[in-house]
C-alpha cells in the first residue's frame, strides 16, 4: 500500500501595518484629535480621552 502525500494548508498571514492602519484610522474617524498641553504629565489635557498606546507610541501594535 502506498501513501499519498498531502501538502501542507498554507499558513494564513497576518499585516500588522496595515492592521495599525485600519485601527488608526477608525480610531480618528470616531474621536476628535487631542490638543496638546505643555503644563500636563501626560501631555494631554483635562478632561481629554487618552488614545491608544499604538497611536501614542512608536514601535507598539495594536
């Protein structure tokens, strides 16, 4: 009896650019663009919504 080779299912792919892009860009479609203040820890501020730390961030993903 001799087996039959069956190759492999192709690994799926994942962009996490394009990914970061897309959250991006929902993100800012959806929220105003935080103003910068000088005078606060974080840079934003009162009252102002934090975005995420992969729009805040160099090198984080989301």
């Amino acid at each position: 009896m001799q087996a039959n080779y069956v190759p492999p299912a192709p690994v799926p792919t994942f962009d996490q650019d394009a990914y970061n892009e897309q959250v991006a860009e929902e993100y800012w479609a959806t929220h105003p663009k935080p103003t910068f203040d000088p005078d606060s820890a974080d840079g934003y501020g009162p009252n102002q919504e934090l975005p995420p730390a992969c729009l805040r961030l160099v090198g984080v993903d989301c």
